[in-house]
C-alpha cells in the first residue's frame, strides 16, 4: 500500500476471513517489495510493531532484524519483558540497544512538546542508521504507523514519531505493511497471524513512551516517579474483571503542597487516565470504581514518596487527545 489514504471502499477488517485476506495480500506486497534485501524494524513490543514484525517473519523470514531501544522512556519492567517474549520465546533476530543517557541527554531542558517528539525521533532513526551500518544489505526501515497517527499528522494534532522525519540522506526505504489501518483491525490481523493474546491485546504505548506522559522538560527523578506510579496503576486497573482500552498515569512539572511524616512537602502530582474507544478518532473516560481509585491514591502516595496528590482525568477525545503531549 503505497498511498497514506485510506480507500474509501476498503472494508472495515472486523472478521477473521477479512484479517487472513488482508494478511495474504501483504504478504504478497512485500515480498515484492523487498525482494532479497534485509529490514531493519524498530521493536517496542507494542501491538504495532508486534504485528508488523509476525507480517515480515511470515513473508521474510530471517531477511528481518528487530531492533529494541530502550531509550530510557520505557515502562518498569518494559525491556526485560520484550528481550524475554521476542528474543527467547519467539526466536526472533533481536537486538538489544540500551540508549537511556543518549536519549535524556539529548532531552536534557527541552520543555516544549513537539520539540521534545522530534528529538525522540530523530534519535530512534539514528539509532537504527548506526545498527544498519554493522549489518550487511539492510535497504529497508519497517514501522508500525498506523492510520491515526497519519490522520493526527496531517491535521496537524500532533508529529508521530512513525510519520515522516527520515533525514534525506538516509538510504531507506519505508516499509509500513498496517499504515491504513485502525487499531481494533490491527488486534484482529495480529490475532490471526497466532501473535498471544497478551500482546495482542495489550494496551497501546506511544512511541515517544513516557516522554509525552512528563510533561515539561524531563528530569531523571521525576521520570523515575513516573515510572513506578504507572506500574502502580496498571497493577491495580488489571485487577478489574474488564479492562479499561487504555490506562496509565502523567506527572506534569508541577508541584504542590503536602504533608508527609507531619513535615510540609513540596511534590509532584499525578494525574490518572483510563479511557476506551475503537479506532482512537473518539475516546470516552472510563469512570473506574471508587474503592480501586483510593486504593491507587493510597499505594502511589505511600510507594512513591515524590508524589503527594493524585488526580482522574474523565476528559473525552474531542476536546482532548489521548496523551498530554
């Protein structure tokens, strides 16, 4: 699929039969596309990427090299658990960058939100340039664009990380198998492609990571707090029998008064999120029970001392995105 509109008489991949027509097309399309040569695929372990990457093994084979960076945005946890699903159950060929300082560096000061997701981009492709360059006859970058993140660029929302950006002198050629694609279809061609559920399902995870959930120029220790509030709130929200779409938390560069151990505190705030929706065009707030919301008001207060107040953000998409940045 070469255009970045989507046809107007495709057909809404909602059935198993439309998933598996779809995945014997892209097969076809890329094995034409690339021929012999080799891809390069930035792994996150995200459903995208998860599900660009079981397209490429079934067309390719070992013609694909997955690259995971951990720049340092990740989850708790995060890196630990995609070396282990794709580089040990899976057998993919995997390689492990850990690019934390280059990326925090680089971020170092820098408050303002697109500026912040260019850097984050530019340094992710110069990442993969710099693994190419050790490898032997990688011609193409694989990405897991989908069609939101084209919409949202070209109304000008917000700059994706997976939408344009390549320096020019960069010799690659894009490979982007679900570009037109929304999300619930991409979980239904992953399901078939016989990808886990726990990673078919899992919740989307932006590309810039925990980047645009610190709001403000980022700084390590209140990253770091970030971090381990939002392995909180997945912990508690996964508890639930029914899972919100989306769930995770945000902790702006914004401090208020508190008390801790009866001495006055000056700390951050966290702001938790929990949403659903079908094809990220609309997003309606989950209202999630009350007794779950004190007890993660309760465990992030005590577990992470940096934050002394949270906050539920119920706000629907429109007025606002999903992300704060």
């Amino acid at each position: 699929m070469q255009t970045d509109v989507r046809p107007a008489e495709m057909a809404r991949i909602n059935t198993p039969e439309l998933a598996q027509a779809f995945i014997a097309e892209q097969v076809k399309e890329l094995r034409k596309q690339i021929g012999s040569s080799k891809v390069l695929l930035a792994l996150s372990g995200g459903v995208d990427s998860s599900v660009v990457a079981a397209l490429l093994i079934k067309a390719i084979g070992k013609q694909l090299t997955c690259v995971h960076v951990n720049h340092g945005l990740l989850r708790k946890g995060e890196p630990e658990q995609v070396i282990k699903v794709f580089g040990e159950e899976l057998g993919a060929n995997l390689i492990y960058v850990d690019a934390t300082d280059r990326f925090l560096d680089k971020l170092a000061g820098v408050s303002d939100p697109e500026t912040k997701r260019k850097i984050i981009g530019k340094e992710f492709i110069d990442v993969f340039a710099e693994e190419a360059r050790k490898l032997e006859n990688i011609k193409f970058l694989a990405q897991g664009t989908i069609y939101p993140d084209i919409l949202e660029s070209v109304a000008g929302v917000k700059a994706h990380h997976n939408v344009g950006g390549l320096p020019e002198d960069l010799n690659f050629e894009l490979v982007e198998p679900v570009k037109l694609l929304y999300k619930d279809e991409v979980r239904m061609v992953g399901k078939e492609l016989g990808l886990p559920d726990g990673m078919v399902y899992r919740q989307p995870f932006p590309g810039p990571g925990l980047g645009v959930r610190c709001p403000g120029a980022i700084t390590r220790d209140r990253l770091e707090a970030l971090r381990e509030a939002d392995a909180i709130v997945r912990e508690e929200i996964e508890t639930l029998p029914e899972r919100p779409w989306q769930y995770f938390c945000v902790v702006p560069d914004f401090k208020s008064t508190g008390i801790r151990d009866g001495k006055r505190t000056f700390s951050w705030l966290c702001i938790i999120r929990a949403i659903s929706t079908v094809d990220v065009v609309e997003v309606s707030p989950v209202h999630l029970p009350n007794e779950l919301i004190d007890r993660m008001v309760r465990r992030i207060t005590t577990e992470v001392p940096a934050i002394s107040r949270v906050l539920v953000d119920y706000t629907p998409k429109p007025p606002a995105t999903v992300e704060y940045e």
